[in-house]
C-alpha cells in the first residue's frame, strides 16, 4: 500500500484551514446583513442530524424559525461555553422574539457528544438551545454545507485524549434557510440580540414594502 508523504498531508491540512480562515474572514467583514444571494459563498443547506431526545431532525424541521447556529463540542474549554453563555444572555434580552428564534449547537465531536450528552450539556446555558449530533458521515456533510473547519488535535497518550479545532463563528440564518450574517463566538449577547433585532425589522420592512408593490 502506498502512503502519501507526510507533507502532502500537511499541505492538505493547510489548505483546507486556509479555506475556513477565508470564509471565517469573509463573515466577519461582511456588512451588517449580508444575504447568501449576494455573497460570494452560500452558506447552510440541507442536514440530517440527531436532537437529545433522539428525534431525526433536518433543516425543514426549523423552516419558519430564525437560526443561530454554532459548530463547537462539549469538552471545548473556552470558546463554546462563551458562545453559548452568549446566545442564552440574548435569548433573555430578545423577551417575546426569543419566541421566533431557534439557537442551534451542533457538534464537531459525535465520536464523543451522544444525543444524551449534548442535550445535558445545553440544558446548562439555556433549555431553548438545541444540540445536534449525528454520525461522522452527517457531521461531516452539515459542517460542509456552513463552511465548518474542524479536526481532531492529540492531547494525550490514550484514545480520549483529543481537542478538536474547529471554526468559531455564530451563523444567523433567516426563516427560509437563508444566511444573514455571521459573529464572533464571543459577541455579547446584547449585540447578539441587536442583530437578531435588526434582521427580523429588516424582513418586516421588505415583506411590507412588497405587500404594498403587490397592490
């Protein structure tokens, strides 16, 4: 059996976090509300996935819904407890539209974060985020779908004894599926709401002004 070279592999892996970093890049520069028609990348799409309860969800499952959606995993130490400390503290400030939100934790690690495992895990923060789990084969296919980087890092000696690096943005995404903008994992929650706030006036304004252009 043949074996690439050792920096090819290397070179893959660099390539493929390069891609991240631009796509990482292009959300945090985008403007306020930014939709994936006019951006250079489309970003979400179809997933099958696994909630705590053990129920098949897929993206038609949120239709109607605004999404905040975060890739990370329960043994993070410091990213995804902020990220999702801060989309709980946003829940609270968005009082009734927290109603027409959905936040959404999928993890990286499903060799680890069992359906169980992810839904004690964001009980924590707040009972109305959703964690979601699946198989390698669905993680792998909704992390392509967002643009997600991520990869298993050694920590130790023993089977366990990995960190995963991972993409660290908050994507949100309009009630059709649609992106809006992306944030910093650890934007405060304040600002969270506010763009959250910002994006459903954005959508009011649009669906009036088409409704008056339909008379």
């Amino acid at each position: 059996m043949h074996r690439r070279p050792m920096f090819l592999l290397d070179l893959g892996r660099a390539m493929r976090f390069g891609i991240a970093i631009a796509l990482a890049l292009a959300l945090v520069l985008s403007p306020p509300l930014v939709r994936a028609a006019n951006s250079p990348v489309t970003i979400g799409g179809p997933f099958v996935l696994t909630s705590p309860d053990g129920t098949t969800v897929s993206e038609q499952t949120y239709r109607g819904k605004w999404l905040l959606v975060f890739f990370g995993y329960t043994s993070c130490p410091d990213t995804c407890p902020t990220a999702l400390l801060e989309m709980a503290a946003a829940l609270g400030r968005l009082g009734p539209d927290a109603d027409k939100l959905q936040p959404l934790f999928i993890t990286v690690d499903p060799r680890r974060d069992t359906p169980a495992i992810m839904g004690n895990y964001t009980q924590s923060f707040d009972p109305r985020i959703v964690g979601l789990t699946g198989t390698s084969q669905q993680i792998a296919a909704v992390a392509q779908e967002y643009g997600v980087y991520y990869a298993p890092r050694k920590s130790g000696m023993g089977a366990e004894d990995y960190v995963m690096d991972h993409s660290t943005y908050i994507y949100l995404m309009d009630p059709e599926g649609k992106f809006v903008r992306g944030l910093d994992a650890d934007t405060p929650g304040e600002r969270i709401a506010e763009a959250v706030r910002g994006a459903m006036a954005k959508a009011r304004e649009n669906a009036n002004h088409q409704g008056r252009s339909a008379q």
